[in-house]
C-alpha cells in the first residue's frame, strides 16, 4: 500500500474534522504529500468520515493522476494540487466549511489583525471572490489570493489551510475559526481595535518554530 502513514494520518484527521465542528456531514477535505516519492494522499468523494479506511484514500501525482485507490479523489482535488505543484514546502491542506469562517466568507471579508493568533495564517486572512467550486478557475484564485499565507477564505464557500504537515495545517484551520468567532462578535459590537502592522510581524516572527515541528 502506497503512502500508509499518510493515508492513516487522513482518517484520523477526518474524524477530527467532524469533532471539533470544522465540517458538517462529508463536506470538507484533507490532502497529503510526499514530496521524495511526488505522491498525493487525499481523501475520498462524498464518504462518511467515520466510515473511512485507509484503504480508500487515493492516491495521485500532483498531476492528477491516479496511481492508487478505486474511489474518486474529491472534488476539491485541484485546490489540493495546486499548492504541491506550486508551493515548496507546503505538505498538507485542510479544507472547511467551520461557520464562523464561512460566515465571513459569505460577507467577502477578509479576517484582519484583531488578535495575534491571525498569524497563524499571516498578517491577515484574505478572501477570494466567489468562484465554482471544484475548478482550476478556484484553485488559481486561492493560491493567488493566499500567497504565502497559510490560510484564505473562499468567497462564499468557506476555508482553507495549509502547512508543512498535517497538524500545523490542522491547527490554522482551528485557529482561524477561532479568530473568525472574535471578528463577527467584535463586529456586532463595534469596530475591533487591531493590532499594528509591527506588532503582528513581531508574532508572525515568533510563529514560525511552530511551522517547523
């Protein structure tokens, strides 16, 4: 079996998905890649979380095709790709559809330096205009709108959050939920007062051991 850690690592991950509340029901996605053997895990199309065995992960080149698993890959497979085509060193990406993210999504906003766990990401958490979902057209517009950020909001759509390696990728995804809760609270009651432009460098400095384990 090709890529076992990484696909166990997908069906641990998924679940967790679903227990922190970052998906509902089997939307959502999960991808990882290695980069000695240029080979891609993600997971499948449609299926329940908990239902998932490492068996039906699928694995692909970053090119798309499929070198092993009889399930279809899932339809943000290009979203996925994109950045292990594109991007050195990015390993994992995680895919949401957490509310509060989603919520901001919808309102084509972008999640600015209201508190300092935003560089997680980087100095803000830019959103994307509206875009098809499963389209090269989308996974271009994400991985332009990112840059070297870790984390980007899909108009209308939802999250994205990407990393060295699956628990980093997992936490941006966590944590930028979080900051999305504080922004649409903070909205409610007034505009946030945010943190300057050499504070959040300071943090952004002092995250990237995180970004190494």
């Amino acid at each position: 079996m090709l890529l076992r850690k990484e696909r166990e690592q997908i069906v641990e991950y998924g679940k967790k998905l679903v227990e922190t509340g970052l998906v509902v029901g089997t939307f959502g996605n999960i991808s990882l890649y290695n980069p000695e053997k240029n080979l891609m895990a993600i997971s499948p199309s449609g299926m329940d979380y908990f239902k998932v065995t490492p068996e039906d992960i699928v694995i692909l080149t970053p090119d798309g095709e499929v070198v092993e698993g009889s399930n279809k890959p899932s339809s943000e497979l290009d979203m996925h790709r994109i950045f292990y085509l594109k991007r050195k060193g990015i390993n994992a990406v995680v895919h949401t559809h957490s509310r509060f993210a989603t919520t901001l999504a919808c309102m084509n906003l972008s999640i600015p330096p209201l508190h300092y766990l935003v560089a997680y990401a980087g100095k803000e958490v830019p959103c994307t205009p509206y875009v098809q979902f499963g389209s090269w057209e989308l996974a271009e517009e994400v991985h332009k709108t990112m840059g070297d950020n870790y984390a980007c909001l899909l108009g209308n759509h939802g999250l994205l959050a990407v990393g060295n390696n699956l628990q980093y990728a997992f936490d941006v995804a966590e944590q930028i939920e979080f900051v999305s809760e504080l922004y649409c609270r903070t909205l409610s009651i007034d505009k946030p007062k945010l943190l300057s432009d050499e504070q959040i460098t300071s943090v952004l400095e002092a995250f990237k051991t995180y970004r190494k384990k």
